[in-house]
C-alpha cells in the first residue's frame, strides 16, 4: 500500500505566487489580439464599416490595462503583486468587461449587415467548393 508524501503548507509557501504568475503571466497574446482587433477595425474603409471605432479604441484601452499584468514578477508586495489591484484585478475585470462588449458588438454588426440573395440560387444548384 503505497503512501502519498505529507506535503505541509509550511513546505511548499512558493507554488501559491507560482501559480498566480503562470495564470496571469501569459498576458502577451491577449494584448496583441487587442491591438490586432483595434487596427483591422480602424483600417475598415469599406463604405459601411464592420464595426464602429469606438470598437477599435474600446480594444486599444483593454490591450493597455493588461500590461500590468507584466510587471507582477518584479514585486513581491504592493499592487503589482500576482494577487493584486493592477496585475491581477483590474486584467481580469477589464477580460470579463470584454467578453461582454465584443459579442454584443459582433452581433450587432451581423444584424447590421444586408442580407444577399441570390439571383439564381436555385434547389438544382450546386454549391461552388
């Protein structure tokens, strides 16, 4: 019968911080998915835009809230810690603001969008793959 080791929390007081740092460290793709959805929207000159560009400023703000998150492996205590205000706190409220206004956006823009029919779309039609 096999006995797992006691692993006290005296023992192991360094896995807490490290798992807050490996949740919020990986924090440099969220910014260049903000910054990338911010430049398509701006650079949209079609005659009636995807999305408005308070879109693209909306996701300009959100890439820059997230930097803080960077800074949490270079303090131990205060607000940029991994349990903080500005590296954990204010990203993962910012995250969840965003997941709340970019599926409102994206639906609205698909309602928005004209609906095409097509002239000769008939049942005997094959789909062009």
């Amino acid at each position: 019968h096999l006995k797992w080791p006691q692993c006290g929390r005296l023992k192991w007081p360094h896995l807490r911080p490290t798992g807050g740092r490996l949740f919020i460290m990986p924090f440099t793709p969220f910014v260049i998915q903000n910054i990338s959805i911010g430049v398509a929207v701006i650079q949209d000159n079609s005659p009636q835009r995807v999305f408005p560009r308070r879109v693209a400023y909306f996701n300009f703000w959100i890439a820059a809230l997230f930097l803080p998150g960077g800074l949490l492996t270079f303090f131990k205590t205060g607000p940029l810690v991994y349990n903080g205000v500005l590296a954990f706190w204010i990203p993962v409220i910012i995250f969840c603001i965003w997941m709340l206004v970019m599926p409102w956006a994206t639906h609205q823009a698909v309602r928005s969008e004209p609906q095409v029919h097509s002239q000769d779309a008939s049942p005997s039609s094959k789909p062009a793959y």
